[in-house]
C-alpha cells in the first residue's frame, strides 16, 4: 500500500461558516468525508493537505 501526499482544495463556504478555530476543523473533516481514502494532515491556504491511501 503507497501513501501519496495531495491537496484538496476547501470550498470557501468553511471559512465564511466556521465560528472558530475547532469549528473550522470540524467543517474541515466533515467535507473531506467526500474523499474517503485521504486523511487530513494539514490545512495549507485553501487547500487540506492530505495522504491518499491505495
């Protein structure tokens, strides 16, 4: 099994959204249920940095 590292660009809708800091990490985790095999590292400007599993 490969890991790839991938950016997943974040719709704005998140930030406009997010009341906080725990609450954008929350919208963060919640949209990126979409992606099922990339798991959330970092979040980079508009883009969820994340691992892809084969």
């Amino acid at each position: 099994m490969n890991d790839f590292e991938t950016k997943v660009l974040l719709p704005s809708w998140i930030w406009e959204k997010a009341e906080n800091k725990e609450h954008f990490k929350e919208l963060v985790l919640d949209y990126m249920q979409r992606y099922p095999n990339y798991d959330v590292k970092k979040v980079k400007g508009k883009y969820a940095i994340c691992e892809r599993r084969d």
